[in-house]
C-alpha cells in the first residue's frame, strides 16, 4: 500500500482532544486500515458508527480527556484492527481506559495519563468465535459451598465437571466457577476457578493498587461479588488458547500488552516518514491471518490479570 497517510506531532497539537476522530485524516487512516485488515468496503459505515461512540464516551468521560492525543487516537485506530465495537449498551466489546504512566524524560521522569484499549470478556470471545477458536460459549456457572462440584481430567486426558446445584440455595458463598467451551470441531472445553485461584489474584490486586484490592473480591458479604467473578471466569476461560491478534493500543483481558503488529503512520516532525501501514499484499489481512498454529497447551491460571473492575 503507497503513499501512507501520515499524521504527525503538529497535526495532534492543533487539534482538540474532542476533534481528534473527526480529522480528515483520521478518518482517511481509519478507513483504511479497516479496509485492509478485514478485505471489506465497510470501512465507511463502521468509521461514522465508531466515531459516534468514541466521542461520546469522551465527552462523557473527563479522565480521558486528561489523556495525550497520542493514545486516544491510537485506540480508535485499534477498534479498526480488532473488528469490535465501542458501543456500550448492553454487553461491551471493549472499554478505553485511562492509566497514568512514568515517562523519562530529559529532566528526569513525569506521570503522563495514556488511554488503553481493553477488550471486555464478551469481546474476546467474540473474536475467538470470528477467528474459528470456538463455536460457542456458555455463560459461566458459579458454584457455591452448598453445591456438589468436582473438575477432574479422566483417562483420556478430556476435561470433565460433575455439577449439582442445591436447591434452595443454603449458603451464599461461591467456592468455584466454571464454563463450558464447545471448539469449532464440536469438542467439549471446560474451563474452572476455585477459591484459591481468587485469593491469588487478589492478593495481586492488593500488590499493584497500593495495598488495597479490588472492592468486589470481598464486596459480597465478605466473599467475591458473583457478578465479579463470572466476569473473571470468563477473562481466563482462554488462558490456554492460542492469541488472537490485535491493535497496538490493545491490551486483552487476560493478557499483558503485546507487542505492536500495525504501523500506524505516527511520526514527529523531522522524523522518517514510516513504511505503509499495513504491508501491499492482495490478501486481506483478515480471519485467516487471525491464529497461529494451533497446539497443545496447559496454561495455570496467570497473575498478569488487569484490574479494572470489569
């Protein structure tokens, strides 16, 4: 692809932090990429429908306003690569996220707030289901200390629960969570968590927000908030499946950053303008770039778990 549209430090600094997604070329770019990433003629229609919710969420939400151009735009350029949607009525895809991050600079270091894009649950799994990983999802099952639960793996190495829930409920406490994962070939996953997976990750939580947890790891008399945890189950269900790919403002739900994939054509000025955004081959870079080679892998329960509160 020639003549990559390339915005630059100057053209960031004139704008608006509200005026950043209506910019000619941003839409140009936007478009684009879109086009490109999914071999579509779309990229029109889902630029205008993405700016009307990016806007909104910044017009709504003053701590992104506090956040540089530099990553605001990256994250409407990610929603191109990604194929998701920032509307967020009913379930979310995905969430932009303001952080504060230590930069060194000439004079030593600074706090600087950046944007992130984070893909929600129902996001990833959607682009699990598009990328030909599963078939289906089901929603996640909490059980609790009255229930009868066991997960074991039998003979041949298949994944099994054995679930019966009490009812009336006599305890409100949840003790484990499960979900049941049909792959495309219509094989049975079943993912699960037990308490102690839980109290790791609060203790994490704990350690990355000062010495205090997330309020929803004990917010349900004393345990995990159910909601919480079905949102967690559903976060590490696919900590053992191969990544899918995503933008470089992109950080999964149940992953650390990733390295960059897209050039996004940001220079400052004076610099070397960048190679095209996305390399010249007639392929779109679509579905059938989405995965890696699929192979076996046992994958605990990891600690680099955002903590949000989604």
């Amino acid at each position: 692809m020639s003549n990559a549209i390339q915005i630059t430090s100057q053209d960031l600094n004139a704008l608006k932090h509200t005026d950043l997604v209506d910019y000619g070329k941003t839409e140009q770019k936007f478009i684009t990429i879109y086009n490109a990433v999914w071999g579509s003629e779309q990229g029109s229609a889902i630029y205008n429908r993405e700016k009307f919710h990016f806007n909104k969420l910044l017009t709504e939400t003053p701590a992104l306003q506090e956040c540089s151009k530099l990553s605001l735009l990256g994250c409407f350029l990610d929603i191109a690569v990604n194929g998701l949607s920032l509307d967020q009525s009913g379930r979310p895809q995905c969430y932009i996220i303001p952080r504060s991050v230590k930069v060194k600079g000439p004079t030593g270091d600074y706090w600087e707030k950046r944007a992130g894009l984070q893909v929600s649950a129902y996001g990833e799994v959607y682009m699990r289901m598009r990328a030909g990983q599963v078939r289906h999802v089901d929603n996640p099952v909490i059980v609790y200390e009255c229930d009868s639960f066991e997960a074991y793996v039998d003979e041949n190495e298949r994944k099994r629960i054995k679930y019966v829930a009490k009812v009336p409920r006599t305890s409100n406490k949840p003790v484990a969570a499960f979900i049941k994962i049909t792959r495309n070939d219509g094989t049975i996953d079943y993912q699960w968590m037990l308490e102690s997976d839980w109290i790791r990750l609060a203790a994490f939580s704990e350690k990355s927000n000062r010495g205090s947890a997330n309020a929803l790891y004990s917010s349900f008399n004393g345990n995990i908030d159910p909601g919480f945890l079905e949102n967690k189950m559903m976060k590490h269900a696919f900590d053992a499946y191969p990544k899918v790919r995503t933008g470089n403002y992109t950080v999964m739900a149940t992953e650390e950053e990733a390295p960059p994939v897209i050039d996004y054509g940001f220079v400052e000025e004076g610099d070397q303008v960048n190679e095209p955004i996305v390399n010249d081959s007639n392929i779109p870079f679509g579905e059938d770039k989405q995965l890696d080679a699929l192979e076996p892998v046992a994958a605990p329960i990891t600690e680099a778990d955002e903590e949000e509160g989604f």
